[in-house]
C-alpha cells in the first residue's frame, strides 16, 4: 500500500544533520537574547504590550521546535553525537529561560496587559496565558535582587545539567549490562521470549540468548524463567543500576541525587519558601503538601487489606512450590504462576490475540467512536524504520499529527511518554496545528511476526495515546495554554489514564484482538478470565506507587536537604510503613527514578493517584451513560481534552461532570469496595 505524503509540514528526519540543528537551536537562543537585550521600557499601550507578548511566543515556538528534535533524538537514537551536543547547548538554553523568567521589563508588561481595564475583552486563553504567566515569573524569581538573582540562574543551569547527568547514568547502566544464557537457564520461558532474547543476544554480538536490562528482556526472565539464580541476579542487577552497589560504579547518581535535591532546596527558600515541596505545589491543583499527604495515607489505608491478602495467597503458592522465604525477585514469577490457578489466565496466552496491527486498528476505531475523528496513517521521514506517522482529520480536515515509536531497542531510553513537538497557535503564516511524539518499550517483533503486545502494553498504549489526543485535540490557539500547557501538573494524567477504561470493556476488546494465526476475536473464556482478573494483585500494585509518592514528596519536604545515606533512610522508613513484601537490602531504586530526578515529577509523583481519582470519576459518567456514549464523548473533549490550560483543572473537570472530584469510582474501579456493577 502507498501511502499518502504528510499533509502537515512535519521535521525531515532523513536529512537532519547535528551541525545543521546545533545552528537553527543557537540561532533560536540568540534571537531571544537579542529580543531580551533590546526590550529596554514597557511598551506604551496595550496594542503595543499585546504585539510583545506574541513576539514571546513566537520565540518560544521557535526554540521548542529545534530543541525539542534534538531533545527527542537524544533520548530515541541516543549517541555519542547527539549527547555531546544536548550536552553542549544545555547551559545557554538554560541561561535563556532564566533570563526570561527573570526580565523584569517583560514582567511589568504582562502585568500592565493584566491591570488593564481592556484586560476584559481578550479571550479566556490570553487572560489565563498572562495569569499563568505572571504566578511563573514569580517562581522564577522575578522579584530578586543582585547576588540572589544571579544564584538562582547559576542553581536553574546546574540542575539542568545534572537531570541530563541522571538520565544518562541510568541509560547507561541499563545499556552496560549483559548476562548470557544457557538452555538451562531459560527453562519456563515461552518460545517467544526465548527468541526475543536469542535476539538481544545477536545484537551483543552472542551465538545464545541473552539476558539484559531492557524491559522486555528484564520482564520475560522475572515473570517465566524456572531459575531463581538468574532471577535473582537479574533483579540485583536492575535494582542496583546507576549506584554504588552496581558492578558499573562509574554510572552512581548518588552523588548527582544529593547535589539536586540541595540545590533545589536553594532554589526553593530563595524564592521565599520552606522547601521544594511547597514550591512544586506551588503551581499544581493539590492546595498544600499536607493535602497531599492525607489523601496518599488515607488510599494506602484502603489499599492495606486487600494487599496483605494477596501476600498471603502469593507466599502460598510459593510454599507449595519449596519457597519458604519469598523474595522480591520471585513475586513476578509466582504472581503469574497465581493467576494462571486463579483465573486460567497468562500473558503468553493473551499475547496471540494482541498482535500490534490489529491493537492499532482497534484504538483508532475506539477512538472514532468516542470524539467522531479519524487517524489516517501518512508517509513521513522518520528516525528509525519501524517509526510510523499518522495524521487526525475530522470531517476531512487535519487536525494534529503523530509519531509511534513503540519498540524497545539498543540506544533508547527506558519509559514511555508523549512529547509535543509542534503546539497549537496562531502565527502569522496562519494556524499552526499540533504535532507529538508517542514513545514506548514494547516486546518488538521476533522475527517476520508482527509484534505481539500483552495486556499491560496495551494499557501502555492507550494511556500514552491520552497524552495524545490532549496536545492534538486542543482547540486554544495560545502556545502557553495549548493542548497539555498550562494544565495543573497533577490533572496532566487525567486524560491519558481515562483511555486506560477502554481496555477493560468487553465492546473494546473485541475491537483489539485477533488472534494472529486465526483471525479469531479472544474466546469466551479468555476474555471472562481477563475480566475477572482485572483486581488481581491492585492492593500491591497501589501500596508500591503510594510508597514512591510518598518518598517523593518525603525528600523534597525535608529542609535541610538530605544526603545519599539519609534518602536512603527515608525510604527505608515509609517501606517499613506501608510496603508488604521486604525489599532486598542492595536494592536502591531511588538511583534510577528518573521521573523524579530526570522528568518533571520532582514533588509530584502523587499526581499519578491523585489524577487516577479524576480520571475514574470521568469515566464513571460513561458507565452511568454509554461507555461509546458519542454525547458524553463530544463533551469530555469540550470541556477536558480541547480547553488546554484556558481553564483551571478543577473548573474544567466540574465543566464535565457537573460537580467536584470523588474518590468513590477510583475504589470501585480497583476493585476495594463491594459496587462493582458495569465493571
């Protein structure tokens, strides 16, 4: 099939080359210097304030653009090249962003525009853009003087650099490991995961199977593999990466961990607060730092039972088998092993009905089905073959395109997510439509098959189509209030985890499978299984993210800043509290958190939960009304995914659901409470 060319203007990754883009970045940079140079008075009236604060804009679409290829490279087709160059031009982008943050002319211009009695009469995007505006300059230090000035740009550009560090360190240490297997050691692997992993073996230039830290490689060996040694020596290895317990010693962020955490501290009483945590809430939804804890404690409460009951059947089926002292790196493999008894249920089993193709196909017809859009895949340039472009149109007119960048591979980093690399506005060649990146870590082809996902990726997938549809599906025409800008940092996963609903629905899954040999949808009992084990092991899976919340928001409350050994006990402490199964001693997970320490979750990994509480309540109107209710779908975009950073993440989900958050779906939708109905 030929494929039409891109109707939007999208980057030729076929002909980009790092000297080329190292000039449009210095090139972008310097014209905002130059901008910033030359501003030297508030423009005299608001027409002329108002043709300013487009020229910021400008500005930034600029900058984002070039950065944001090289930024995307760096963590898709990771080099030498690639990171020497982020490396190098990281100081003067972060010098910039300081400078802007830091211009008081270009502040006392926004808050002319905002004093303004015209202030009235621009859109409810530009109002919310210059308020949102001014609460950053504020955080960015505007109101500082001299030498506290001058720190907080010396602490903005060094933290760049060592979240660069940090993410770099994990990738590495990931990417040094290496573990050849012998038939042996892969006793109770499925023939599929043998392949895969007889394939990362070629890739090390081995004639066997190996093991190795990507999540494929990693999950296969701890969910199948009959040796506990290898499990055990893979889980050491994985949780030991990027710190001094690694047998790669040269990669430990240990020192890197405290030299952030203190200068954030800096940066955070600088600025006039008690500490970062209160300076990260400072510009999210939750009111306060002990909001946020009473809401983590009270879920963890909820959480507690059902978790101690699924230890329980865990250390059973572990007994039964000669296991006496269930250690971490045997959950995954007995959990599998009880679902099977439990529920008849194994990934391997679901993977022949989940092939890529057909999952694809199914999330783009949900999709049409829900918001009335089509995605049509489009010939584009791309970074690396497998790579695909696709375009969405409504009615015929393209509204934002996309990149799938879906398989795990040597040089990329860890995770999934979505990146924007064109957002929404008005420039003066026109609208300027939306375009991103959706990267993930699937099990990649093995052989001539098409990709096989388990259930889990499939999850993945939607969740990180949410982010999607997010930027793409924007209907504000303000860079800075666009798609996910501006939006309240824990309502940013509101949207990616309400796709998450549709595949647990029956209607949906007959959309998504089709096995790979017969073409047949996934059996009756298959799929009852699958249902039936959609609450298996929540209480674990819920306890282990409130304890990496907790912890987050433990170390960047804490004044003064902590040290390696004391992050370290903190950590120890809240596992004490609220963990049920015993972590290894060696294990420093904390090493390797790059949400936290690389991402922007710094203060804010609760938003996963507290988002998860708005997401279920969304998608409890859908239970209530239609699942595919074309109504109900039309205004979550309205008021959820389209109005971007225009309304304030409270206003915009009450704009939806006609009242306040409750917390009473995200029970029910983990399966903590006795209404299961619709589920």
């Amino acid at each position: 099939m030929t494929l039409e060319h891109a109707t939007l203007p999208v980057p030729q990754f076929d002909q980009i080359q790092l000297p080329d883009l190292k000039q449009q970045i210095e090139q972008a940079i310097q014209q905002g210097q130059h901008f910033l140079t030359t501003l030297t008075a508030v423009p005299s009236n608001f027409s002329a304030q108002l043709t300013l604060l487009d020229q910021v804009d400008q500005l930034e679409n600029n900058i984002s653009e070039c950065w944001g290829i090289l930024s995307h490279l760096n963590a898709v087709m990771n080099s030498a090249e690639t990171r020497e160059l982020h490396q190098a031009l990281l100081p003067a982008l972060s010098e910039y962003y300081t400078q802007l943050g830091q211009h008081t002319l270009l502040y006392q211009s926004y808050q002319h525009i905002h004093d303004a009695a015209e202030f009235a009469t621009l859109s409810a995007a530009q109002q919310s853009a210059i308020k949102l505006a001014l609460r950053d300059f504020k955080l960015s230090g505007v109101a500082l003087e001299g030498a506290a000035k001058t720190r907080y740009a010396e602490i903005s550009a060094r933290l760049s650099q060592l979240s660069s560090d940090f993410s770099n360190h994990v990738l590495d240490a990931t990417q040094a490991y290496v573990k050849p297997l012998s038939d042996a050691q892969l006793k109770g692997l499925p023939a599929n995961s043998v392949e895969l992993l007889k394939q990362y073996g070629q890739q090390h230039q081995l004639s066997q199977a190996a093991a190795t830290l990507d999540i494929p490689a990693y999950m296969a060996i701890m969910t199948y593999a009959d040796d506990r040694d290898v499990r055990a020596e893979l889980y050491k290895a994985y949780t030991t990466r990027a710190s001094d317990q690694s047998e790669y010693p040269a990669f430990d962020n240990s020192q890197v961990m405290e030299e952030i955490l203190s200068l954030r501290q800096e940066m955070a009483q600088l600025l006039g607060f008690n500490n970062y945590a209160e300076l990260s809430l400072a510009s999210k939804m939750a009111p306060d730092v002990a909001t946020v804890e009473e809401f983590l404690i009270d879920l963890a409460e909820h959480a507690r039972v059902p978790a101690e009951k699924e230890v329980a059947e865990l250390k059973a089926i572990a007994l039964a088998d000669g296991i006496d002292d269930l250690q971490p790196w045997d959950t995954g493999y007995y959990s599998e092993k009880l679902k099977v008894q439990q529920y008849n249920l194994s990934q391997e089993a679901l993977k022949p009905y989940f092939p890529a193709p057909k999952i694809l196909q199914g999330l783009f017809s949900i999709v049409n089905r829900l918001y009335g859009i089509n995605v049509v895949e489009r010939q584009a340039p791309v970074w690396q073959s497998d790579v695909r472009y696709f375009e969405l149109e409504e009615h015929g007119v393209v509204l934002g395109g996309f990149y799938f960048d879906l398989y795990a591979r040597s040089g990329k980093r860890g995770g999934a997510w979505m990146s924007g690399f064109r957002s929404r506005m008005q420039t003066t060649a026109g609208l300027q439509k939306p375009i991103c990146y959706m990267v993930c870590n699937f099990t990649p082809a093995v052989g001539t098959q098409a990709a096989l996902l388990n259930h889990d990726e499939v999850n993945t997938l939607f969740h990180e189509f949410g982010h999607g549809l997010h930027h793409m599906l924007t209907e504000v025409d303000n860079i800075s209030v666009a798609g996910t800008h501006g939006v309240a940092w824990d309502a940013v996963e509101l949207p990616s985890q309400f796709m998450e609903f549709w595949t647990w629905d029956i209607d949906s899954l007959n959309l998504l499978s089709e096995h790979i040999e017969t073409q047949q949808h996934l059996p009756p009992e298959l799929l009852q299984s699958l249902l039936d084990a959609r609450f298996f092991q929540s209480g674990m899976q819920s306890l282990r993210q409130i304890e990496f919340a907790l912890f987050d928001l433990s170390i960047h409350k804490h004044n003064p800043a902590l040290n390696s050994q004391h992050i370290q006990a903190t950590l120890d402490e809240i596992r004490q509290k609220y963990a049920v199964i015993a972590t290894a001693p060696y294990n420093r997970f904390q090493n390797s958190f790059s949400h936290i320490f690389a991402g922007g979750y710094a203060a804010g990994y609760y938003s996963y939960k507290w988002a998860e509480v708005l997401a279920s309540d969304a998608f409890d109107r859908f239970e209530k009304e239609g699942v595919f209710n074309t109504a109900v779908g039309k205004e979550f975009r309205q008021f959820i995914l389209a109005v971007g950073g225009k309304d304030t993440a409270l206003d915009a989900f009450i704009n939806f659901r006609g009242r306040e958050p409750k917390i009473d779906a995200l029970l029910r939708h983990q399966g903590w409470t006795d209404d299961r109905k619709n589920l």
